[in-house]
C-alpha cells in the first residue's frame, strides 16, 4: 500500500531542509520526497511501507522542529 506523509518543519535554512529531503530520501520504502507551501516547509514523503513516526523523528533529530501532519493511504 502506498502511503502519502506530510510533515511540516520551520527549517532554519536551506541546508537544513537539504539535510531533512536527505533523512527522508535513505528511509527504506521511498519513493519521491518534495517540498510544498508558502515557504517551503512541508515536505511530502510518498512511498511503500514507510514508519511515519520513525521518519519524522528521524527528521527532527536534523530539523529540531518537524510534526506529522497527515499520513494518507493511496
């Protein structure tokens, strides 16, 4: 089942989202990673099988702010 996670972080900069897209893209079952919003600072995880707690905590050890918003089954 694929799943569509959304997880809104307030990066300080750009690098910081580098850093948070490069967490997101090694977890095992992704299959795109891509920001939306105003200022960037969603970033969609769409995949197969992804633990959407163990991502967004992975990301917050990066990011310092990151909360799951929504996990969608599609």
């Amino acid at each position: 089942m694929t799943q569509k996670i959304v997880i809104k972080m307030q990066p300080k900069c750009g690098r910081c989202r580098t850093r948070a897209m490069m967490v997101a893209a090694q977890a095992s079952g992704v299959y795109s990673v891509e920001l939306q919003g105003d200022n960037k600072n969603q970033m969609v995880v769409t995949g197969d099988g992804i633990d959407a707690a163990a991502l967004t905590s992975s990301v917050r050890k990066k990011v310092k702010h990151a909360s799951l918003e929504t996990v969608q089954q599609i």
